[in-house]
C-alpha cells in the first residue's frame, strides 16, 4: 500500500489549510482502527485556532512545528466509566496511525507527538482543555501540506536480520 | 484509504497458503512503521508450520484461531541493549497495524491478538521460543486467505460525538 511506503514524519508545513473534508477523512480513517474487544475508547480534539496551536506547541520542545501546522488532533482515551485501560496505547496507537496514513494519502503531511506516557505532558494537556477525570491524552498529531512537496517518499527501513522464522 | 476502511478482524481462514512474495510484503509493510525516534524496536518471528500455530493457539481462549491461520507473525521488541521501552506499545502498535492494513490490501484477512501488557500471554510465548532476555512479546497477528471472501468490508464506525473542535 503506497501511503505505507511513503510516510514520513512531516514538520514543515505550507499556509495552505486543509479542506474541511479532508478533516473529515482523517477522523473517519482515526474511528475505523482496531481496538480491543472493538471498545473503540478515542475521542478526536482538533484544533486549528493560531492561538490553541501556539499553546500546544508548548507542550514539549519536541512540539515546536505545531505553532505552524494548519491543525492538530489530539487524541485522548475516554475511561470515564472505569473501563479497562489495559490496551489503551494499543487501542490509539492503532487510530494514530490510521490517521497518519490517511493524511499521506491525502496528500498532506504529518507528524505524531507522543504524550503517553510522559506524565509532564500528560498535565500540560489536561489542563489547557481543562479535560476530565477520565479523559487521557495520548498523543498529538500536527498535520498541514508539505512544505516540501516531496516530503512524503520512500525510504526503505527493511532489514533482513529482523526476521525470524520458526525460531528466534 | 481503501484497506484503512475495509479492513476487519479476520478469524476463518481458507487452506490457500499465503505467498512467500506477500509475507514478505507484510513484513516491509510492518518495518515501514513510525517509531519513537526512528529507533525501530521491532523483530518479527514468522510461524507457518503446523505445529507451532498449534502451540501458538493455545496462548489463551482468544487464539484459537491461530491454530487454522496460514500464517502467524509474533512482533518483538528487542530491548536486549537496556534501551528506553517508554514507547515500546506505541511503536509496535504502529507497525501491528500496518501488517493488518497491507494483508487487507493483498487481499489477506487478519486478526491482531494483543499480548502485550498480559504477562501470562508473554511468558508462554517467551516459554515457546525460549527468547533471550530482553525481547519482549508484543502481539501475534494471525494471517490467511479468508474463508469468506466478503469478510473484510466497509462497517461504518464514525461517530459524531467522539469529534470536538476546539475545546472539549
């Protein structure tokens, strides 16, 4: 599958916004990952204020390019009624990725953040939403067209000596 | 993406066996993953005789199905080198789900059985394969042409409410 092969992580992005239906696609593609038992736990915040993408772009020095992505999603996991938490990074990096793959195909270009399970930034989000117990941020995701517009290519990361069969 | 929206979790699988040229695909698809500072922490162990997916299935009540699959690829992390494991489910949950997005796309069904944190799950698997310490199970995904060809297809999983824009 092209978008697979061509991802890369993107952080320079183009003043060009993204099309509301392209926002769209990318929720949808987040919602249709895996999750176990299918509990589906995610929530989908996106943010595309200059003010918010400045705020979050605080979040760690690692975060930087969000102040110029055109949007970022934020996922978080809703375990507001106690349910088990025991695949949620499973479960939402599942939708993170879907995101990322989808964005690729979209033409546009993206970049995971990771939050859990860094407590610090875990904190930094919970507070500028002002989230509830029970709502737990998981990763950013800062998206926008490519600067570059060859940002999303090839690059081969296979690697013979990291298969195996039948034994290790 | 069309494997993004058509993909389910396969669990019947025919006899055809899977081509050597798609189970290396599986495993390009996988490597291609985004990884916490590119460090690529993954090993895949590939199982395609008989009496391994055997064993393999008797893992817990929910790997059954293993025991009929073509194919099962165990994914590893390999920490043997004392590295960080801060990541290490977002990492291998990535290149999880880009083995399930490209089996759908090679018209494969698959199923993903989460092994990770489960510690009586990762001791039988550490027990089967006898692996060093420091590699550490991840997830098995089990793989086969589906019994029915119809069984990976679009099931609408988009749900407004779990959208927020701007604050949650």
């Amino acid at each position: 599958m092209e978008a697979i092969f061509t991802r890369r992580s993107v952080r320079s992005y183009s003043d060009e916004p993204v099309e509301k239906e392209k926002i769209d696609k990318l929720l949808r593609a987040g919602m249709q990952a895996p999750s176990a038992m299918n509990k589906q736990p995610w929530e989908f915040l996106v943010i595309q204020s200059k003010k918010t993408l400045i705020d979050l772009s605080k979040m760690s020095m690692f975060a930087k390019m969000v102040a110029s992505a055109s949007l970022a999603i934020i996922l978080l996991g809703d375990y507001r009624e106690g349910q088990s938490q025991k695949f949620f990074p499973q479960d939402m990096s599942a939708a993170s990725e879907n995101i990322l793959l989808e964005a690729t195909e979209l033409n546009l270009g993206a970049v995971w953040l990771g939050v859990h399970p860094i407590s610090q930034r875990q904190k930094y989000i919970k507070d500028l939403f002002k989230l509830p117990e029970g709502v737990i941020p998981f990763s950013v995701i800062a998206i926008g067209y490519p600067k570059n517009k060859e940002s999303n290519k090839f690059v081969d990361r296979y690697r013979q000596d990291k298969v195996h069969f039948e034994r290790y």
